[in-house]
C-alpha cells in the first residue's frame, strides 16, 4: 500500500490516479474530506500533527510526503512524520522538497526543508528527493482576471523561469514509488525552457482563442497583491526570484526526460488541459 499526502492537490490528484492505474493500493491523505478515484481509500489527518498519520502508515510501503503549509505551523517538526513512517515499517519515502534548498539556500523555508532532507537521509528508510521550481500551475493566480478582465497582470514581464507542469511532478514521483532503481535518487524538475509572464499569457490566450492583455504590476503592486494571502516576508522572496533569477535557477534540468523517458512538458500543455479555468 502506498501513502499519498496532499492527494487532493495539483501533485496530488495525477499521482493517485497514477498509482491507482498502476494496480496499486493507495491511501490518500488530505487535511479535507474530499473526492478519490475508484478503489482508493481516503483518510483526513492534519501533518502539522504528525500523530494523525500513525494509523495511516500501518501497512504501508511507500510514503509520497509533501507538506506544504504544514511544514511551517507553529509547533511542527515534519522530521517527525518520517520517523512515524520508519516506525511503521514503510520501506521508501519520496519527498517533495524544492529547488529553493540549492539555489537560495538561506531563507528560513529553505533551512526547514534542507533538516527536512537530511532527516530523511539519516533515518535508515529508503528515500527519493524530488526538487522542483516553479510551477506552471501558479497560473492559476491570474484566472479570475482572465475570466473577467482578458488581463494577466504580474510583474516582471520579460523575466522567465523553467516552470514545471505539476502533472510531470506526479509522472516522477510514481516512478520513484514504484521503481527500486530510483532509490538514492535526488531530482531537479524543470520544465523544458524558460518562459516569461508575457509568453505565459500569450499561451492562454492560444488555449482560449481569445486575446488576452498582459499587464506589468510594479513591484510594490505585486507584493501587496500577494500579501493577501501569504506572509510579506515569502511575498518578497518570492519575487526576489522572479524578478532576478540565478543561473541555477535558469537551468532547464534533464532530470524529467532522465526518469520519464521523455521531455517535461511545455506551458502550453498546461495552458490547453486547465483552459476551463480561465474561462
């Protein structure tokens, strides 16, 4: 049996479905009652309370771990849920960390989940550490403008990154799931180029055939925006790295065509599949 955290996520979703097609027994886990594919379990528990997974893992082999949020409660210590996981007799962890602990390694975020990593290492289980960038699926952000504006406003508008299609992040983890030889393994997850805000919203503007009018926020616009739902503090290093890119984070990794066979896929895909949204 394998173990899904975050199931009803952007990761989440594709990687049950995947390993639920595969033949697999899956337990997904969400902090919310929520919908699952034919034939999979679902258990709510709160990672910020590593406690709540303990009968969840009883049984399991394999454990994807991703904690968003909950690696940064007040209180939490995420080292815990991989000692409930070895404790419970689960054979492999894949966690989800990010490229972050590499290519900006300083930030408070960043030294969490860099412990993170390293708890994983030394807790004699077996583990995958997968690294993405950014996601294309941050997109998302700019839908309710697109629906009802025709606007995509960001800031930065010329400066682009290799953003992944979280549908690829899914692909990669089950592999690393189910395949022995990726144990050990530490994976950087890109997209296929670097692609800008303004070629992300002509992207769109392609999936809808419509036009859509792409609109620079200044900085200070930007942050505000953002400060409505995370911390001022993530605001600005967020846009640290979008507005000043390192060249580790301009890399375009080939460690997607490495595991999958094949390239990650283009913003377009992503644009094409979630066309709804922005409708």
């Amino acid at each position: 049996m394998i173990v899904v955290t975050g199931a009803t996520g952007n990761i989440g979703r594709p990687l049950t479905q995947a390993l639920a097609e595969a033949g697999r027994q899956v337990t997904a886990v969400s902090r919310h009652t929520a919908a699952v594919p034919n034939g999979v379990r679902h258990v709510a528990a709160d990672l910020a309370e590593p406690a709540s997974l303990k009968p969840t893992l009883a049984g399991a082999e394999a454990l994807f771990l991703l904690l968003s949020g909950d690696l940064h409660a007040a209180g939490a210590d995420p080292a815990d849920i991989v000692a409930q996981a070895a404790a419970a007799g689960v054979r492999r962890v894949v966690l989800l960390s990010t490229l972050g602990v590499v290519t900006r390694p300083f930030g408070p975020t960043r030294i969490a989940m860099r412990a993170l990593e390293d708890a994983l290492r030394e807790s004699g289980l077996e583990w995958v550490i997968l690294r993405p960038g950014g996601f294309a699926s941050n997109a998302l952000w700019w839908a309710e403008s697109v629906r009802t504006q025709q606007v995509v406003a960001a800031p930065f508008g010329d400066v682009g990154v290799p953003i992944i299609d979280p549908a690829d992040i899914a692909a990669v983890a089950a592999a690393c799931l189910l395949d022995d030889r990726h144990a050990g393994g530490v994976y950087e997850l890109t997209g296929p180029e670097v692609i800008t805000p303004r070629r992300q919203s002509e992207a769109i503007a392609a999936a809808l055939g419509t036009p859509v009018r792409f609109h620079e926020l200044t900085r200070h616009e930007a942050k505000a925006a953002m400060a409505q739902s995370m911390p001022a503090e993530l605001a600005d290093d967020t846009l640290d790295i979008l507005g000043a890119p390192n060249p580790a984070e301009l890399r375009v990794s080939p460690d997607v065509q490495k595991v999958l066979g094949r390239a990650p896929r283009p913003f377009a895909d992503w644009a094409a599949r979630n066309v709804a949204a922005f409708r």
